[in-house]
C-alpha cells in the first residue's frame, strides 16, 4: 500500500519539474541549471533516507508542509503579477499537495492506532 501511494506522490512531484521550469522560463526567472543551485536555494533539507518506514514518512509529510508554503507564496507573488495561469497552476498543486499531506497524516495515525 505505501509503495503504491508512494509511487503515485513521487510520479507527481517528478513531473512538477517540467512545469515549473516552464513556469520560470515564461517569465524569464533564473533557472537553475544543476542539482546544485537548485539545492543551494531549496528551502527542503536534503536528509539522508534511512530509518524506518515511519520516519520516513514523517520526513515526506514535513516535506508536504514546506511545499505547500513554497506554492501559497507562489500564489501571493502569482496574484501580485497578475499572471492568472500560474496563480491558477498554484491554487491546483496546493489542492494535490494538501492530498498527500491528508493521506501521509491518516497513514501514520493508523500506525500509531495499532
């Protein structure tokens, strides 16, 4: 069951890339062009992925909470351009973000209840 959700969170997220950096070059932002700069001013930690499954999964649900604020401020600084289509694009990720992080919370009250 984790490995299928998983599965459909990081298929999301993976493709999330695209858009974004589509985003960035329609309004001629700085695009980073290595992991590294990208890292460098990424606001979610790079944490080493060991420990148990539940850790985990907690690591991903505090990883949902950063992304959701990353979103609603790009929805503010979106409102603020007026660039409808990428305040719109916000609004939506925020919506699929909110699932996961909906989904991850249910998951670990469940283990916490057994």
């Amino acid at each position: 069951q984790d490995h299928e959700f998983l599965h459909e969170v990081y298929k999301t997220l993976q493709k999330e890339i695209d858009v974004i950096g589509e985003i960035l070059r329609t309004t001629k932002a700085f695009v980073p062009n290595s992991l590294t700069d990208v890292i460098g001013i990424s606001p979610i930690m790079d944490l080493p992925t060991d420990g148990s499954a539940d850790e985990l999964l907690q690591i991903m649900l505090e990883t949902m909470d950063v992304l959701i604020d990353q979103y609603k401020d790009l929805y503010k600084e979106a409102e603020d351009a007026e660039a409808v289509d990428i305040s719109n694009h916000a609004q939506d990720y925020i919506g699929k973000l909110s699932r996961f992080k909906w989904m991850l919370e249910s998951t670990l009250e469940e283990r916490d209840a057994d």
